[in-house]
C-alpha cells in the first residue's frame, strides 16, 4: 500500500500542478487537499505512514493530491517528529471515492482541541454566470451567521460544518458574527466568487485567542458552456451546395496548405454546380 | 512529373484526413483528459524510508489577499483587414434558451464573458456575430467563410493592447454536431475562436442549419 501510494502521490502531483480534469468524472482518482487550521503549530503530515507534507505552516494549503480510490490514514505530528508514531492529531481514516473532490483540514474544535475533518468538496457543474461558495466553520468558536454586505447569508453555522450557496459571479463583501449578531469577529473581507469555479472559505483560528482568520480554496473547471450560437435570421449568406461542411479545413503548412485549400475549393466548386 | 504527382496526392490524402478529423463526429476533447496516470505508474517500486525527502506537493498560503482572482481585460475590438472586418467587441452572458447571447446591432461583435479573454493564460476567447440580418442584409462576419490560412487577425482588449493571431483552421458544421465544449474550452493554449452562422438556410424557422467556426492561434505580436 506505501509503495503504491508514494508512487501515486508523485505522479498525482504533476497532473494535479495542470489539469483539473472532468469536473463529474464518477471514475479516475480521488483528489485531496489538506489545509492546515490549527494556530502556532508547525506540522508534517504523514499519509500511511509516508512523510508527505515536511514542515506545513498554519494557514497554508496543499494539493491537490490524486489518489487512487481506497482507504488512507492520516496523521499529523509535530515537525521535529521523526516519524507518525506519536501523531498531535489522529491518525484519522479516510475513505476516499474514485472521481471524488475532498479537503482535509487539521483545525480546532469549538473548545479549542486539536482536531481533523475531511470535507467532500461539491463539484458539480455550476450555471453560467454563476459561482459555488462554500463557508466551512473550522474555528474554535460557538455557532456564527456569515453576512454578506451586512445581512445575513447563512446563519447558525457550528464547527465542523459547512453550507453551500450558489451565487451569481462577482465579490462579495462577507463577514463573519457570532449567531443572531451583525457585529464582525471576521471581516468584512472580499472574496471573489469566480465563475464556473467553487470558493471554499474556512473560518480558522480561535475567537478566545483573537486569532480568528479566513481561508480559501479554490476549484475551477466546474464552468458550463453555451449550447449553441444563433447567429444569423435571413438566409443571405446560404450556401446552396449540398452537404454543409464543404467550407471546413485546417492548416498545418500555412501557405502549403492555404494553396491546398483553394485547390480544394475550387476543385469542388464544379462539382457542387453540376449537381444544382 | 510521375513522383511529383504522386507527393501531390499524398498531400490531398493528407489533407482530406484533416479534413474529416476537423469535421463533426469528432470525440468531445473530454475524453482524452480521462487517463489516469495514478495507475499507470502505481506499480512502480519507490520504497524509501519514511523520512527520505517528500514528494512535492504543491504548497500555497490560503490567505484571502493571496488568492485574488486575476481579470484579464474584455476584448473591445476585432480586426481582419484582409476581409475588411473592423468591429467593436462587447461582452454577453446567455440568452433565454441557454445559447450565447448575441447583438443585433450589426456594428457589435460578443465576447462570452464568463470564458477566456485575449490576456488569459489559458483558453478560448469566443467572439461571435450574425452573419446576416433582415433589416442591414449580409453582415461584416459574412465574410469570415473566405478567410484563408496564415491571415492576420487583430483583437484590442480594454486595456489597449492589441493582440496579433493568425487563422488556423475553419470549420462549417451542422449546429447539432459543433463541438462547443472545445469552443468555449477554457484550458489549453491561448487561442481565439470567432463564430457565425452558415451552410444551408432554413427558411421555415429562419435559422442557418451550420455554424461556422474559425480558429487562430496567437502569433506573439501584441503590442
């Protein structure tokens, strides 16, 4: 199992760094994430055993790893660990699923313990001119309402816990307050909601150490496409030839071929005419 | 003349090979992307210790100012001076059936806005217009059908850098058969597509049975 993972986390890499690849793809790899939410604590990150991330900094994000679908144990130590026998937090099973999007974020929890949740991210594919935002509550904090432009958006939302909008691309200018208050403990901060794309935003930190942050990730790639383009109503412009593609050609010589098409058309030019 | 005859048809099979691989009915570009290499090379032996050098994850800070999205600016105006087009550019969403939204003013050509943009890193910018109306008669992108290979084509975004592109290839193809994810695709190379209408006319629904789909890929001269 190491082995094969090692391997597939060094190819995973280089296509991770590219392609985000078909947004519902229900086969291929898993792909995951980790985001790293727990104030004042340098980490590595062991995944089965194998050091994967050395020396991961708070607030910082990796990935996306791909992974071949199955079960993995992560476990997360101090960085001067010299292996993952005496993890700070886990190890943790995850189950991952072929096709599949997920974050795994070490944080705290609600009274301020070390903690890790994993996250399956919402890759479906969103409407034209819109964005999927995301908030995830990884603070140690009591249950918050996000306001975006001072009302309410998502309300009562509690650590490890998540809620989905989707939204019509553009800023917005959010904030975060305890439950039924408008008073920010976060923000008002702008977060870009991309089109075709969904924004994840994590509120981390701890309310009682005045550490209270925002994160974001980012998965674009999830963009629908026009179903046609409807550009012409009179007819001047018909052609009368039958069969509708005889105008198609590619260049691969550029004059060279640029010739060859002109014979090409006007090869077919008298055919097309005595077929009238 | 018996070798040069035959390097000719050579050229004319490789050409029509193009030609049908260029045509509808070509396998939607997704496909290819589906190969896993996590398995291909998931039997390789990489045993090493536990603390041996870790792979490269990509690694980034999550912070909000970190991570601002980067707007390349809209397309404002397209150029072909050898078809004599010269028209502005302006930049739609859809229309109410789903479709591109396109201008009926014929002097505006539309950018889909929520694709690529000459400036991008990546990705199709989509520039289409009529190629006719019922009130101004045949249209500037009329002429788009008698672009030739290597022709020159001008894009000016708003911030006013002119982007130099040189046509590729033209495609005329039954509108159920056009391949729009490639069209509107916002990975890959730089690259522009512009699209009107053509083919065949239907005269009941007043609509074109085709669209015409030019592809010119940049030729670093912005300036």
């Amino acid at each position: 199992m190491k082995k094969i993972l090692a391997a597939a986390i060094g190819a995973g890499t280089l296509v991770a760094l590219g392609a985000v690849g078909p947004a519902n793809a229900a086969e291929g790899p898993a792909q995951l994430s980790v985001l790293h939410g727990v104030p004042g604590l340098t980490v590595d990150v062991y995944v089965d055993d194998a050091l994967t991330l050395d020396d991961f900094e708070p607030g910082d994000l990796a990935g996306p790893l791909e992974l071949p679908a199955g079960a993995y144990s992560v476990a997360i130590t101090a960085s001067d660990a010299a292996d993952a026998s005496s993890p700070a937090i886990g190890p943790v099973d995850l189950s991952l699923e072929a096709g599949k999007n997920y974050t795994t974020v070490a944080h705290l929890t609600e009274s301020g313990d070390p903690t890790a949740t994993l996250f399956t991210n919402d890759i479906a594919q969103t409407a034209a001119g819109e964005g999927r935002l995301t908030v995830r509550h990884v603070a140690a904090a009591p249950a918050v309402d996000v306001l975006a432009g001072g009302a309410p958006v998502i309300t009562n939302l509690t650590n490890p816990n998540e809620q989905v909008l989707n939204l019509p691309a553009g800023v917005v200018s959010a904030s975060v307050a305890a439950a039924g208050t408008t008073e920010p403990l976060i923000g008002p901060a702008d977060v870009d909601v991309a089109e075709g794309a969904s924004t994840i935003v994590y509120a981390w930190g701890s309310l009682e150490d005045d550490n209270l942050d925002l994160a974001v990730q980012t998965i674009t790639g999830l963009h629908s496409t026009p179903n046609g383009v409807p550009a012409g109503v009179a007819g001047l412009a018909a052609t009368n030839a039958p069969g509708s593609d005889g105008g198609t050609w590619v260049a691969i010589g550029g004059a060279v071929l640029a010739g060859l098409a002109l014979a090409f058309t006007a090869l077919r030019r008298p055919a097309a005419e005595s077929r009238r | 003349m018996k070798a040069a005859t035959k390097v000719v048809g050579t050229l004319i099979a490789a050409f029509a090979m193009l030609v049908a691989l260029s045509a509808c009915g070509v396998p939607d570009g997704r496909a290819a992307d589906i190969a896993s290499p996590a398995e291909e090379t998931g039997t390789r032996s990489m045993h090493q210790a536990p603390t041996a050098t870790p792979p490269a994850v990509p690694r980034r800070s999550a912070a909000l100012e970190d991570n601002r999205a980067l707007t390349a600016p809209p397309p404002s105006r397209i150029e072909i001076p050898d078809l004599g087009i010269d028209v502005r550019v302006q930049p739609v969403g859809l229309d109410a059936q789903g479709r591109m939204g396109l201008f009926d003013d014929p002097s505006i050509a539309a950018w889909y806005q929520w694709g690529s943009a000459p400036a991008s890193a990546t990705g199709s910018t989509v520039i289409a217009a009529h190629v006719d109306s019922l009130e101004y008669d045949l249209l500037p992108f009329a002429r788009l059908k008698d672009a030739i290979a290597a022709m020159p084509v001008f894009v000016t975004d708003a911030a006013g850098t002119v982007h130099a592109y040189a046509v590729e290839r033209l495609e005329i193809t039954g509108k159920a058969d056009v391949d729009w994810p490639a069209a509107f695709d916002r990975s890959g190379p730089p690259r522009l597509t512009l699209v009107t209408c053509g083919g065949e006319f239907d005269d009941e629904n007043r609509r074109y049975l085709s669209n015409l789909v030019l592809t010119a890929t940049p030729t670093g001269g912005s300036e």
